[in-house]
C-alpha cells in the first residue's frame, strides 16, 4: 500500500497519467511447468475410457501453482517488453530507457500504470491487449477498494463504500456516532469476561476493519487493539468493536488527501511502554510523511517486554527506521535523489541519546544487537535522530487512546478528512486570492 500511495503521488507530482486496467481470466494464461492431473470434468466424460484423467497444458482456477504461474506470465511479458522489478516491491515493474520512465504495480489481476511517454503506454498496451484478455477502465478511480476522487489541489482516497458494507454487516447502520473509536479507560474491574456467543461475526468484522485501515490511520490502533482477541473474544471485545463501528457511523466519508509538494521523508516515532495490562508489552507506532502526504504507518505489539521507557522508544525507533530504509530504496527507483538524511522524530531524550550512542552498559545489554543498527545509519547519514516535544508528535494517535480534542487534533494533521473539506478549503483559498488580488 505505502507503494500505491507513493505511485499516486509522483503521478500528481509530475502530471502523469494514472490508468487502470485489469485482465479477464487472469489465471487461464498461465504455463504449467510441472505434469497435473485431474479428473474428468463431469458431463465431458469419455463414455470409452471413464476412469482415464485429464493432463493439464494451462492452469485453471482453483488450482494452487495457478497465481504463481499467472504472475510469472505477466512480468515475464513485462520484462520482455524492457522492465525491471523494482528493487524494494516485486509487485512493482519500472521501465527506464533515457528520459523515459514508465511504472507499473501488480496486485493479481488488476493493474496500475503511469509513465511519462504517452507513445510508449500506447505500445504497451496494444501488446499486452494482443497477448491477453485486457480490459482497460480509464484514468483510475477504484483501485483495490480504493476510491481515488480527484481535486484540483490533488486527490482524495477513501473507502466510504466499504465502510458502508461494514456498518451493513454489522447491522448497525442506524447505531448512534461515536466522537472516537476507543474510550479512554484502564482494566475495568466489572469487565464482563464471558465469551461472546457469536465469535465468527466478531472475526469477519475485525478482518473487515483491518482493511479499512488503508485509508484510516485513525482506525489503526483501536483495530489492532480488537484483532488481538479474535482467537477467543469477550462480551468486553465485542463491545469495544461496537464502539468503533460507532466511530466509523459518524466519519465513514473521511480519508486522505494527497497532493503535491516536496518529496521529503518525515517519520515520527513513539511508545506507549507497558501499555497491555495482560502481558505488559509495548505498543509501537510510526507515521512517514512524505512531503506533506502521509504514505506509511504502522502499529504494533512489540514482541517482548521493555523494562523502561527508554527501552520501548528504541525498539519502535529501530523499527521505524528499517521502513525508511526501505522507503528510500524505493524513492530511489522514481530517481528521487535524497541528498539529505531522513529526519526521524522521536519525544524521548534517552532513547535518543542511546541512538547516538548505544553504550554497553548494565541497563541496555540486554537490548537485542540488531536494534543498535540506529547508530550505523545515523554516521551513514541515511537518518537523523531528533527530538518532538510530546504534544507535536503525531504518532501518538498509533500507540494509545486519547481524549476527543487530541484525538480530532492529530487526526486532522494526518490529512484526514472529508472531500467536503478539501473542495470547502480550495474555494477559501480562491477567495482569499480575489481579495488580495492574487
């Protein structure tokens, strides 16, 4: 995903076009490069030889090599053609010969494509048209559950169809809004831990809402929080599903703007140590700008217990840093050169002064020696390490729940918000220019 929205971004950036296409019985074209069988299909049976199999030439649906052989169909075309595989996404093919640059992203059967050489997207998919099924949809407005509106400032992805369908199987469509999706509150002695008596809805929903977090980082730490009990949910989980559905009745037509602007990556970085009143583990969470577009974030349990603070802000910087890493990489195939290091900011002062200097010493060496791979990069100028008082550091609505004010707060400086708002802001600011003459 952190793809597609870099994708989206460099085509805004640049002006390129961005099209849509997929191809019809994907999985048929593929090459079988081991012996199938298979039973006769019944009513195709041969009266003379009824218990005789079938050996398969092509791949059919069903069958398991059938992806697998279809995606090395594609990209062995693709490659054929003169693209490379991207060196940070397999999913993601470039092709560059002199000034012209052409990308395109796999995801199955459907497939997005972008370039600078108008003549050159035509040869392509001629070709591809001859030598496969392809039906092409036009300038891309629904990719993958995606919907793409675009604006003059940029475009606004959102997914306030899918959320409809969740409030639908829910059966809450007519519930009351909730203001956030989770309540600020400790371990409740009166938590009602009885099993909940409907355990594959509860699944089905929080599988539903994990997705829905693409375009909803706001939705990320509350549905991370209710997939750690889908192995044996409680009345309590259920009803803090509840309340997120709640939140997601109120905000379903919110997602996030992008638009152009500079190509500089920004993480924050934060913890929330021992935030799991079951185990104590650590929360971490991160958010990576680029220019003014959030393109990656994350959050996560960690995988062990932190004995300090300090400890917990290393380890989710450590991880922060490895997404940047690979976050360059892939810059690196759009030809954006980072001359300057990325800025990583992070609120606590001894994680980051151990990030300078990981010292040996009785109260960090029990810290895993890969987690100290910071400081390699750091004298590398790959990153830079800095500090955020606590009040600006966005990645607090990834590790924790937080009061209504806070919570809209950050929320908005994420660049959620409504298509309503962003088409409201351009008028502001056309108005704002008639005034002043601009």
């Amino acid at each position: 995903m952190p793809t597609i929205r870099i994708v989206l971004i460099i085509a805004l950036q640049r002006s390129w076009p961005l099209l849509q296409f997929d191809v019809n019985n994907a999985f048929l074209h593929g090459d079988l490069k081991e012996d199938v069988y298979m039973q006769q299909p019944p009513g195709f049976t041969d009266p003379a030889r009824p218990n005789h199999v079938c050996k398969l030439h092509k791949a059919l649906y069903g069958l398991k090599q059938a992806p697998r052989q279809w995606f090395h169909k594609l990209t062995g075309f693709l490659v054929q053609f003169g693209f490379n595989f991207s060196r940070a996404d397999p999913s993601m093919l470039v092709y560059s010969q002199g000034i012209i640059q052409l990308y395109i992203i796999i995801y199955v059967d459907d497939l997005l494509l972008t370039g600078n050489h108008q003549p050159t997207i035509n040869a392509l998919l001629k070709d591809l048209n001859d030598t496969f099924d392809l039906r092409q949809m036009g300038r891309a407005n629904l990719f993958l559950g995606i919907q793409i509106a675009y604006t003059k400032n940029g475009a606004f992805l959102h997914q306030s169809h899918y959320a409809r369908d969740i409030l639908l199987a829910s059966g809450l469509q007519d519930c009351k809004s909730a203001s956030t999706p989770i309540i600020v509150a400790g371990h409740s002695a009166d938590s009602n831990l009885q099993p909940y008596d409907n355990p594959k809805l509860y699944r089905q929903l929080a599988g539903s809402l994990h997705y829905l977090t693409i375009t909803r980082p706001d939705l990320s730490f509350a549905a991370n929080m209710i997939c750690q009990s889908m192995h044996n949910p409680t009345i309590t989980d259920f009803l803090k599903l509840k309340r997120l559905i709640r939140y997601i009745k109120g905000t379903q037509h919110l997602g996030l703007m992008i638009s152009s602007g500079s190509l500089e990556l920004t993480t924050y970085c934060d913890a929330d140590w021992a935030a799991n009143t079951t185990d104590r583990k650590s929360i971490s969470g991160f958010c990576t700008f680029l220019g003014p577009n959030l393109v990656s974030w994350s959050v996560k349990k960690q995988t062990t217990v932190a004995k300090s603070s300090t400890e917990a802000e290393y380890r989710a910087l450590s991880s922060a840093l490895s997404d940047v890493i690979w976050l360059r990489r892939l810059l690196s195939d759009f030809h954006i050169a980072l001359t300057s290091p990325t800025t990583m900011l992070c609120d606590n002062l001894s994680a980051l002064a151990l990030a300078h200097n990981p010292i040996f010493h009785a109260r960090t060496k029990h810290i895993e020696i890969d987690h100290h791979f910071i400081r390699d990069h750091i004298q590398q100028q790959t990153v830079t390490v800095s500090h955020v008082p606590s009040d600006e550091q966005l990645a607090d609505i990834l590790t924790k729940p937080l009061p209504v004010t806070r919570f809209i707060t950050l929320r908005n400086k994420l660049s959620i918000s409504t298509l309503e708002a962003q088409f409201a802001g351009a008028c502001k600011d056309n108005k704002e220019r008639e005034i002043t003459g601009g």
